[in-house]
C-alpha cells in the first residue's frame, strides 16, 4: 500500500502571491519540510492552486520529467507527484514551482525490518478530510506519541551554529503557561544579535506581544551569554502548531524549529475577533476559508499567453496569474524567441523595451515599407504631439520619437501604428543612484534625551532606508521613530531614549550609506542637601534629610548594613527631591552608621547617630585616660583608607576620671609636636570632645592628608597615646597622549603609558575613546577596563581622519581623560604594482616600466619605490634616495656584467605594497643589433603637402650601438640651409619649416653600423592651386541656351585637375552666379536662360588643394533673343536636405608597432556639415598635442604619433549636427617594437 504524504505550501508564498491555496496540513507545519518513507514505499506529494495553472517539480535543482518512475498528474488546481518504489538515492531535495512561487521539501529513507501499509490516498475528492487529523492531535496520549515517527519535531541539540542552547519542543494544557529559551554566546560577535521568534512559516510574534505572550531578553556580561525567552501565558488549544527561532548578527545566521502542543478541546480554532485577543497567536483568521472545487478546464501556459499579448496588458495577465516579478517576466520574455509575424506597413518593429537614465535622451526607431505612410506615436493609449521634449522625425523610410530630458513620467508604453498595424514597446526610466554627500555623526546622549541622526543627500525627494542593528526603522504607535525630510536633508528623531536604544544605526540609498553610533549613559545624580552627623538625647527625635536633583528617584536607607523598615517610632517619607529618615524616642540602640543609597546609581550618603546618655556612675575618683582602639599601629592592616575628597573621621572611644584632656598631633613625634585643631586655619580639621569619645574631622580629605595621626589623652592620673595611620587614595592621574603604532583598512593600533601617579591604588585597567576629526562627540571602544597598554581599535570608516585619547581606572575611579593622540586616517596600502617589465638596457643602466597598482584606495599615492639586489643576495639597495611619481626610470651605475634582480612597491599612508618583481634575473650588459629602418605606414606611400605648409618626418630605427644616419634627394646630399635634420638613439627627424614646389622629389634615408645598412625612400610632392583655363569660347547661342568650350590650364599645380566651376553673369548687373561645380569636362551647354537678358561667362579650374586664384573670363557675350512666349516656371516645394549624421565606412580595429605613426580612419555624412569629435577611452582628445584630426570630403582620419603601449585602448568618432548624432568605435593595439633579448649564464 502507498503511504500519502501531504504537501503544504508556504503562507509566506500565500501573502505575496494571492492565488495560491495553502493545502491543510493533517500534523504539524514541520511535516512540509521533512518527510520520511521506506525503501519500496510509494510517496504522493501534493500542491493545490487557486486556479489550474502550470506547475514545475525539481529534484536537486533538476526538472522532473513523467516516467516509470515519477508518475506527474493535474486534476484541475490539484496536482500530485508520485515516485515510485522509493531507493536509497531518492532522498534529496525536491521542490514544486508555481508562477513566481517555489516550495522547497525532502525526502528521508528510513530502514524498516516489516513493512507498513497505508490506506490508499482519495482519488475522488480533490479536498482531503482533516477533521480526523486535528482530533489526534487534540488528544495525545503522551508526548507527541499521537504524531507518526516521521513527523515527530528534531529535538537534537545541533550546536554548530549560533545557539548554544536550543528551545525544545513541549506540551501544555489549556490555560497554563509554558517558557521556551534560547542562548546564544557573545564572544565572537561584533554587536547583539536579532532575534526572531515565528509561528508558522511567516507570522513574527514581535507584533503579537500581549496578555498571552511576553518576549524577553537579557545579558550576562560575565559569561557573555544572551538569553532570549518567550513566554505564553493562558494557553489556548489554538497555539499548538510549529515555531522557529532565529538569530542573526550580520553575516551569520541560524535558526531552530519547535513545536508546541496544547492538550484540551478546540472549539474555537478559528478566532475571527480581532479585538480584545488582538494580541494571541492565532492567525488562521488571516486565511480566507474557499471552497475548493474541480475545474474541467485545459491548463494554461502563461508564457504562450505573454508572447501573443502586447506589453501593455502585461501587467494585467501577470497579476491575473500570480506574476510579481515584472522585470524578471521581461527578461525571461526576451530571451524566448519569439516569431515575429512580417508585417506589410513596417520593415523594422520597435523592439520589446528600451531602458534609459533619469535625465538623458532617447530615440525610438521604426522602418516602414511606405515612406508616405503617416505614423501616430501614442503614450499609455494616448496620442503624442510634437513638443519640445517629444520630436518627431522622418528620414526616408525610417521614423524616429525623441523623447529628450526623459523623467519618470516617461516610463511608460509606446505604440506607433500605421492604419490598422502597430507596433509596440516599454520604455523604462532608470533614476541615478543617490549618493549620500554628508555623512551621519556619532552621538552619545544621556537617556531620556532627544536624538537627531542627520544627513544629507544628493538630489531632493530620494527615497532613504533607516536601519537600526541591520532591522530596518518604522513610525510606530508610539512614535519612537520619526523621519523628517527637508530638501536634501533626512533626519531621523529618536524621542527620549533608553539603554536599548544603544547600537549602530545605517541610513542606506540605492547608492550609498552611511552608519554611525548611538550611546546612552544614565544621568548624573547630583546631590543638593547631604545628610549630617546627628548627637541627640534620650525620648528626642533624630531627623535625616537629604536632597537629590532628580525627584523620581526613589532610595533605601540602611543602618548599620541592615535595611531600614518603617514601624511605630520609624519613619520613611519621600516628598520631590527631599528624602527623610525620622526617629522618634531615640533610645541607645538606635546609636550607628546609616546610610542613604539612591536605587540604580553607584553611591551612597552617610552620616552618623549618636546617642547621647546622661546617667550618674559611680566609679573611683582617680582614673587614668585610656583609649580604646582596634585599629592602633602602623601595619598595613590597621591602615584607615579614605577617598580624597571624602571626609575623615576618626571617633575615638577614651575613658577618665576625671575627663582627660586630648591633643591631636600629625607625623613623626620628634619633629611635629603641636596641636591640629591650632595649626590648620582651612577650616576643614574639626575636633570635638564628649564624655567617653574624642572625635577628629577633617572634611574634604586631600593627598597630603595623609600620614600618621596620634592622640593623647592626660589628666591626673596619667596619660595615653595611640597612633592611627590614615592613607588618603584618588583616581589616578591621565596618562600621556596615545601613540598610534600603525593603521590598517578600518583599524588601529595604540599604545599607551601608564600614568605617573596611580592614585594609591593600582591601576586596574584603561578606558578608550576616539572621535572623527571634524567631529566634536567621543565615542567609547570599551566599557569593562582594559588591562594592557596597547589595543587595537576596530570598526571605523577607511579614508576617515580619527583621535584616540585614554582614561586610567583604579579601585576609586577614572581619571581624566588623556591628550588626543595625532589625527590617523584608517587605510590599507595599495595592491602591488603590475606589469613590470624591462624597457631598455646597456652596459651600466637599465630602463623599467610598469603599470599603476590596481587598487589603490581612499589614500592618494605617494609614489613608488624602485630597489635592486644581487642574485642570490637579500640585501636589497634603492635606486633613488626618494620616490617617485613616475612609472618608468632609468636605473644607472649598475655593475656591468652581473645579474640584478629589481622590484618596485606603490607607497601611501599606511606603507609600502607588496612588491612587484621581475620573473627572473636580469644581466647588465647592452644587447648588440642590426641597423633597421621601421619606416611608418603613412609614408610608405607619396606624401602631399601644400605649399607653405610644414614637413616634419619623423622615422625610427634601431641599431646598437647608434648608427650612422645619411639623407639624400634624388641621390644628392641635401642642403642643411634649406632642410633640417636631428637625429637621436632611436629615430631621424627631416623638417622643412616653409615647403615650395622645389621640395617636391624622392627623399632616401640610410642607417649604417660598421658594414651593415639598411636603406628607405620617401616620396613628397608639393602641390600649389593651378592657374585659369585657357581660351573660353561661346560656341553657340540656340534658344535658352549657350554652348561654352574652353583649354585647360597651363599649371595644373603640380596635381591632377579634379574639374571646373562655371560661372554666369548678367551683363546688367554683373552679379556671378555658379551654373557647375566640380565640372569634369572641358565644354558645356548653359540653360534655362532668361530670354531678353545678355550673359558672360566665366571658368575657374580646381585641384585637390582648391580653385584657381584668376578665372577666365569669355571673350564674347551671348544675347537670347526674345520669342513672344511667356515662360512660366513650374512651382515646386523646397526639399529638405538635412540629415541626421551616419558612418558609411566604420572604424577598423588595428594592431600597431609601438614608435610608428599610426591612422584610424572612417566617413561619414550629414547635412549640415556634423561636428566631429575623437574620443579616447571615452576622454577627449580634440586639444591633445598626440592626436592630429583631418577631414575631407566626409573622410575623417585620426593620426596617433609615434604610440606606446599605453596609447592602445577604444577609440571612439562622434558626429553631432542639428539632425542627430552617430556613433562609431573600435579598439587599437599597440605592440613591443621588440622583446628584450637576455642571455642565460652559462
């Protein structure tokens, strides 16, 4: 028999997607995510769907394709997968896939000595029967021994994670209340961990807090242990189900899985009163209870429907089927190839979507068939009319929409149609990342304050994200949070602030963020009225008051160390600030120390009571003094600690008949013998004298209170003494400035020495702060004393300058606060340079190159550094005493014949990089080579140049050592006083500053090395504009026309004669008007004539450099005789010429020689006449002296000179007239002239 098993979809997957049905579960919610089976079994998994719809089953990641055996079956929205006689590999992963919804479960094989049968699963409802499931459930006969073993919950302490104490399954009854809690450990974790408890698979209980459930959380600060506790109090039958914990802090994460049953009846499962249990629970009032039926109807595939619909009821037939994704959809769309239908009125269709940035220009293009046909462009349905943002443009058969400045408004659909035919498209509008210009500011505050985080954004109406801990910030019921917005200023407002608002917060954009820091410390009690020392009588009242700053603070009093309680003769009021402690009928056991201690603040108020009694003892009349001391001597244990600036005081208990008289002296007896109470004149030394007590204050005790203090009573009896050692300790005093010892990408290292002066006590530890520069609030690192004197300071903004200072802490406090240590700036050294290789070498130097580090970071680079060695040597000597910005040298006075070995480090603030290094030794000795001549491309064939105009050829060699370099024209030496000529190691430079027609001729360039030569040849012609033709004639006169004929000219200027231009004139008027340009012949016939009228003519001839300066002019004139006939000439409408520009010829992508001049070339057309502009890696370089840009005749060149290697990149031609503009571009290599030759040792 098969055993079913039930699949439940996800009601996470419920809330997004609104018509997908969770399936009832028969057990519990954990049963969706595991389930087990035996080998052999038969599994059913099921899903049901609002409506019939495609669905999709995986096996690990993998499709599910229908076999013997997985058996895949669809019974309206009911779908099942069935896999067959189950083996030891099927358990993996599956999941099921509907729309944009996926559900992910598995499958565990479990060994099984007999095998189990099941009854069958219903194959005529499509609603399975549950009520028998919840009754199991509802009456268990022991814990969980009413769930199948499958679905039993996993109590198995997995401690690999974050918690170290899991919550565990349990079981209450009705009405009782039951604690489930988790730990987690502390100690590698940089700030506290979130915490999420949830129901389900997606109701958090954080919103369900109330009567039936509390959420609490604590912190031991000794163990490091955070508890988290979550308590239900009355329990009802419908809190039973599944539960999960999970925990996170930043990129770690983890979760536990738990169920709760509750034993007794349930009635009221459903709960459809949101009121008064508003806070339970129970969420199954949030599912809409449907009725679920079988539909006969054929599934339907959602992307046929898609691909046959246009884009604008996209969005309709995606919510109709549950698709939220809507880019994603589009995506997918594109890439399915999909058949256009050919269409009679369009050529070329608009394509699926276009996207486009905030604030730049776009144009849509179509192709008609028709260039007659009239087009409509429409936006969301409605028709666009030409304005300044929308142009409208017609070329031939193409049709262009311009939609320019475009704004979210903009992003739309667009349709143009011709007749009855239409194309359509979306246009999508990209806004620009906001950037965040100032940044958020650390703040500690004290609590109960208000916050402000305040920052500044670079465009207005961003839309910004607030974060507290990684949880995102909301305006909540009480107004916690609030969000104000002025222009580009956010602000976030935190009222009245408490402990757990402590953490870091984070405003995020889509381009940027910005964190920052919140503290809050307790406020500072400040103490108006201190209590005082009271001596009363017997039967008085003694009253202690006392005042504080903050009236809500409530304190207990003690006696003695024994809490005071109220009776009949004690009273304990509390009015605003005042605190009193009333005694009536003092009586002697009230004699003692008591103590005022404010709840929650480390301190305390004490004064002293003492009983006054009056009583007659008969003792014997002559009785020596005698003091009554345990604390006598100078051992270190009968030493009296005071804290300076509190008050001493030393009440010492003497006996004496009759009364002794007392005298206080401070220090060593034989040098300071005098009376205290006489000697100090501050006002601070306080000496009273009772019967049976002497007592000695000093109020304020200082440093140099300290010492021994003695006491001697006298009277006639006799006399005593007594020593009492008093030692006066204080905070320490604040160590010297921090030292920062080194920085790293968001660290520090500082150090620190103790102070000069512990305070008497010792030093138990250090408190660090640091602060930004610009900023004037300290931060602090830590708050449990740190006991060594270096630390290293994390978690700060790399390219940020910070200040560190220190505070000492003793057994009495904390001093203040160090110096600020120099201003640091947190930042990593660059990565190491790359691309370091040999350029040139001789006999004692050698010239290297290489390439910027890849990452340099917030630091600017210093420079590079360049070190050298000997092979097999670790000693490594620098090149240059300092660095340098260049990133190529010449390394000289190296010893010649020896192997070298160099590297190169990229410095910054935080140090050197690591270095970049040869692959292998180099030998320093110059490499021998053959003369020869890399005569440049361009010169290779005749060179034009016009008259006037400067030749300046520049043509490289190479040869070691230097070659002898000899110029000839037309195998003569040429004439240094006409031709200038500069050579140098690597290339021989011809210029002619003033070019004539005389310089025109062939130019040859020899190198020569000893007996060996290399010979090149240049071809320059100097050509000049030619003269006028010869000898015009008016051959004939017939009608409106005249017949010309004319002779070339005798000085075609050095150069072909490309044509002539004709020119008419009234005779009249003597007005010129040009009847041919660029006329090839040497006759022509004049038309169109006006009759009655007497015309000249006129010739002038052109070359490649221009028309000739004189024209000839003809000898006769021609009259047209006037026929009686009145001509009348045909009307016609001016055409448009102007055209967008276009390339005709693209850019060629080349491979050069480093050292020879090179050329791109390409034309173009437009009417007007376009802008042309070079760009190189998208920089231009119109201005740059490198480039030289010609255009004739729509042919554009860009010369590159003499490149390197660093000139290799894309090229970019850019043409802009009025119409439009174009676009082409193409990538150019420049290669090694050669590879350096190096020679192994032998």
């Amino acid at each position: 028999m098969a055993s079913i098993l039930g699949i439940c979809l996800d009601v996470g997957i419920l809330k997004m997607h609104p018509f997908l049905l969770t399936y009832p579960a028969f057990l519990t919610e954990s049963s969706t995510k595991t389930q087990t089976a035996e080998i052999g079994a038969t599994v059913i998994f099921e899903a049901e769907t609002e409506k019939p719809v495609k669905v999709r089953w995986l096996r690990d990641s993998k499709d599910i394709a229908s076999s013997y055996k997985y058996t895949i079956s669809a019974e309206g929205n009911l779908h099942s997968l069935t896999i067959n006689n189950i083996a030891q590999e099927d358990a993996l992963g599956y999941a099921v896939i509907a729309g944009m919804s996926k559900v992910k479960f598995e499958l565990k094989i479990k060994e099984s000595e007999e095998p189990k049968e099941a009854p069958p699963a219903p194959t005529g409802s499509s609603a399975p029967d549950t009520s028998g499931t919840v009754s199991d459930c509802s009456a268990p006969e022991g814990k969980y021994k009413s769930l199948p073993e499958s679905h039993r919950p996993d109590t198995r302490q997995d401690l690999t994670g974050l918690f170290t104490e899991k919550p565990q399954s349990g079981e209450v009854n009705v009405g009782e209340n039951i604690t489930f809690v988790a730990r987690v450990c502390g100690e590698s974790l940089l700030k506290k961990p979130s915490v999420k408890w949830i129901k389900g698979k997606w109701m958090d209980l954080a919103s369900k807090s109330g009567k039936h459930l509390q959420l609490k959380e604590h912190y031991d600060r000794n163990s490091k242990v955070y508890t988290f506790e979550m308590h239900i109090i009355a329990a009802k039958a419908n809190f039973a189900g599944a539960y999960r914990c999970e925990v996170s802090s930043r990129d770690k994460f983890d979760s536990c899985n738990f169920d709760l049953v509750v034993h007794g009846n349930k009635n009221n499962y459903i709960s459809t009163d949101a009121g008064e249990d508003s806070g339970e629970l129970d969420f199954s009032a949030l599912l809409k209870k449907r009725a679920v039926h079988v539909s006969t109807e054929p599934e339907v595939d959602v992307w046929e429907i898609l691909q046959n619909a246009p884009p604008s009821e996209y969005e309709k037939i995606a919510f109709q089927y549950g698709i939220t994704d809507l880019r994603g959809m589009l995506k997918r769309l594109k890439k399915m190839k999909k058949e256009e239908k050919k269409s009679a009125a369009f050529l070329r269709k608009l394509d699926p979507a276009y996207q486009v940035e905030k604030g730049h220009k776009i144009k849509l293009q179509v192709e008609v068939a028709n260039p007659d046909a009239e087009v409509k462009w429409l936006k969301n349905g409605q028709e666009i009319h030409p304005t300044g943002r929308y142009i409208f443009e017609s070329v031939g058969n193409k049709r262009f929409l311009t939609i320019n400045n475009c704004t979210l408004a903009d992003d739309a659909a667009y349709t143009c149609t011709i007749g009855e035919e239409k194309t359509v498209t979306e246009l999508f509008v990209k806004e620009p990342p906001v950037l965040i210009v100032r940044n958020l500011e650390d703040q500690m505050v004290m609590k109960g304050e208000r916050v402000e985080f305040e920052c500044e954004v670079s465009e207005e109406g961003a839309q910004v994200k607030w974060e507290k801990d990684g949880v995102e910030l909301t305006r909540d019921e009480s107004f916690k949070y609030r969000f104000k917005k002025d222009g580009c200023k956010h602000v976030l407002i935190i009222n009245d602030v408490t402990k757990e608002d402590c953490g870091h917060y984070r405003v995020k954009t889509n381009g940027g963020q910005s964190f920052a820091e919140l503290m809050v410390q307790e406020k500072q009690l400040e103490v108006y009225q201190n209590i005082a020392d009271l001596t009363v009588k017997a039967k008085d009242q003694a009253v202690f008051k006392c005042e504080v700053s903050d009236e809500n603070v409530k304190g207990i009093w003690y006696k003695n160390g024994v809490e005071v309680k109220p009776d009949a003769r004690t009273h304990i009021t509390h009015i605003g600030r005042i605190h009193k402690l009333t005694i009536d009928d003092v009586k002697p056991e009230d004699e003692g120390d008591y103590t005022f201690v404010p709840e929650g603040y480390a301190f305390n108020l004490s004064a002293k009571l003492n009983f006054l009694e009056v009583k007659i003892d008969f003792v014997p009349r002559q009785d020596p003094p005698k003091i009554h001391l345990d604390c006598m001597g100078r051992t270190a244990e009968s030493t009296i600690l005071v804290v300076a600036g509190n008050k001493l005081r030393l009440d010492v208990p003497i006996t004496g008949d009759p009364a002794p008289t007392v005298v206080w002296t401070k220090g060593e007896k034989a040098h300071w013998d005098w009376e205290f109470c006489a000697e100090m004149e501050d006002g601070r030394v306080h000496v009273e004298s009772t019967k049976g007590h002497c007592i000695f204050t000093i109020e304020g005790a200082e440093r140099q209170d300290e010492g021994v203090y003695s006491v001697i009573v006298r009277n006639p009896a006799g006399e005593d003494t007594a020593d009492i050692n008093v030692k006066v300790v204080d905070v320490p005093d604040p160590p010297e400035a921090p030292r920062i010892l080194s920085v790293g990408e968001d660290s520090c290292v500082v150090q620190w020495d103790p102070p000069l002066f512990d305070g008497g006590q010792p030093v138990i530890g250090y408190v660090l702060e640091r602060k930004k520069k610009k900023s004037y609030r300290w931060m602090r690192l830590n708050f449990d004393p740190f006991k060594e004197t270096t630390y290293e300071a994390k978690r700060m903004i790399e390219g940020v300058p910070y200040e560190m200072r220190v505070y000492a802490v003793n057994a009495i406090g904390m001093s203040r606060p160090s110096a600020a240590s120099q201003p640091f700036v947190p930042v990593a050294p660059t990565s190491e340079p790359t691309g370091l290789c040999v350029d040139d070498i001789s006999d004692t130097t050698i010239s290297l190159k290489w390439r910027p580090p890849e990452r340099i970071g917030s630091a600017e680079l210093e420079g590079y550094g360049v070190e050298y060695c000997k092979e097999g040597s670790d000693e490594w000597i620098p090149a240059f005493p300092s660095l340098t910005e260049s990133t190529s040298v010449i390394v000289c006075d190296l010893p010649t014949g020896e192997k070298m070995q160099f590297r190169v480090r990229a410095y910054n603030m935080a140090g050197p990089s690591l270095p970049a290094t040869l692959q292998q030794a180099v030998t320093i000795r110059e490499i021998m080579q053959r003369p020869k001549i890399w005569l440049p491309r361009n010169l290779r064939q005749t060179l034009i140049k016009k008259v006037g105009e400067t030749i300046n050829l520049v043509i490289p060699f190479q040869g070691k050592p230097r070659p002898q370099v000899t110029w000839t024209k037309n195998d003569e030496l040429l004439d240094p006083r006409q031709v200038s000529i500069r050579n140098s190691d690597t290339d021989t430079i011809l210029f002619i500053r003033k070019s004539e027609r005389k310089d025109s001729g062939k130019y040859e360039v020899q190198v020569q090395i000893e007996n060996v030569q290399d010979r090149a040849s240049v071809n320059i012609q100097i050509v000049d504009l030619p003269g006028p033709p010869q000898n015009l004639k008016v051959i004939d006169v017939w009608g409106f026309n005249v017949a010309l004929e004319w002779k070339p000219p005798k000085d075609n200027g050095n150069c072909d004669i490309t044509g002539y231009t004709i020119q008419k004139a009234d005779k009249k008027t003597m007005d010129w008007y040009t009847v041919y340009e660029q006329y090839r012949r040497t006759n022509c016939v004049v038309s169109d004539l006006i009759m009655g009228n007497e015309y000249m003519f006129r010739v002038y001839a052109m070359n490649m450099v221009g028309l000739s300066p004189e024209p000839c002019l003809s000898k006769d004139s021609a009259y047209i005789q006037k026929t009686g006939i009145v001509y009348k000439p045909p009307s016609y409408k001016e055409h448009d010429f102007s055209e967008a520009p276009k390339f005709t010829h693209p850019l060629v992508s080349r491979s050069v020689i480093a050292g020879y001049n090179a050329t791109l070339s390409c034309s173009v057309r437009g009417i007007p006449k376009p802008k042309i502009t070079w760009y190189k890696n998208k920089m231009d370089i119109t201005n740059e002296a490198k480039y030289r840009m010609f255009s004739n005749q729509g042919v554009l060149t860009l010369e590159i000179r003499k490149p390197c290697p660093f000139d290799g990149g894309v090229y970019m031609c850019k043409a802009v007239n009025d119409s439009g503009e174009d676009i082409i571009e193409c990538k150019l290599e420049v290669r090694c002239k050669y590879m350096p030759l190096t020679k192994k040792a032998t």
